[in-house]
C-alpha cells in the first residue's frame, strides 16, 4: 500500500505531497497498532493518532503492554478474545 502512494505522488507530480505523507504515517500506525508494536505506537509522531482513540482504548493498550496475562485474562472472563 505504502508502495501505491509512492506511485501515486510521482504521478501527481508531488502536488498531494502532505496528503500523501499523512495517509502513509496513518497506515503505519495502524499497521503498528494491528502488531501490538508498542515501541512504535508510542513514538512521538504518532500522539495524535493515539488522542484519537477513546479513553478506554487507549488505557487497555497500556494494560496490554504493561500486564499482557491481566490484559488476556480479562479478554477471555469477558469474551472479548481478538482473532488471531
């Protein structure tokens, strides 16, 4: 996907270049989000996409770094397991 954007500024001649640069930092945190990569998540370029989630959201995240067997046990007693 990353690759398409690429191909996709060239040929627009650079005239969405921040369009284009906001849309592959979105799609990476994501991705990162998607990993569990909390080193990633947590870098600074990606605060405002963390500002974007809900409260909760992102306090589960945390517990899901810092505590992951509470953070499963907790899934699992509320039958919120992700698919894997």
């Amino acid at each position: 996907m990353k690759h398409c954007y690429k191909l996709f500024l060239e040929e627009s001649r650079g005239k969405y270049r921040l369009e284009v640069e906001e849309a592959v930092k979105r799609l990476s945190f994501s991705i990162a989000l998607n990993l569990r990569d909390f080193s990633e998540i947590y870098r600074k370029d990606y605060r405002a996409y963390l500002q974007e989630m809900s409260f909760p959201e992102r306090a589960l995240l945390r517990l899901e770094q810092f505590c992951p067997k509470l953070y499963h046990f907790l899934q699992k007693s509320f039958g919120m397991e992700r698919k894997r």
